[in-house]
C-alpha cells in the first residue's frame, strides 16, 4: 500500500512541475514570437485549466477516501 501512495504521490508532482514548465515556456515563447502570441496565450490559459481541474480531481478523490475510512 505504501508504494501505491508514494506512486501516485510521484504523480500529483509530476502534474504540478510539467503544468509549471508548460506555463514558462508558453509565457516565455509569446514573449519571443509575436505573431504566434495569441496561439500560445491560449495554450498557456489551457496549461491553467489542466492544472485545477487535475488538483480538483486529486483533492475530490481524498476527500471521497477520508470520508469513507
């Protein structure tokens, strides 16, 4: 069991820093290129809404867990 949270705990990292990355390199590529700047003020608007919908899903899911142990 112990290896399943430390798994899925590896998970919950790995979306907050590649949500953050994507968000640098978004802001930093509409920085540098503006005619490709709305294309990328998209993807970095879309990176944001990634990222509180997968944290909803994780914080639903231990809230379910806690309720039922």
């Amino acid at each position: 069991m112990d290896l399943l949270k430390q798994l899925a705990d590896a998970i919950v990292i790995l979306i907050r820093v590649g949500a953050a990355f994507r968000l640098v390199y978004c802001l930093v590529r509409m920085g540098m290129n503006e005619e490709e700047s709305a294309m990328y003020k998209r993807r970095a608007k879309n990176s944001v809404v990634f990222y509180i919908i997968a944290e909803s899903i994780w914080q639903l899911k231990e809230i379910i867990l806690s309720y039922y142990q």
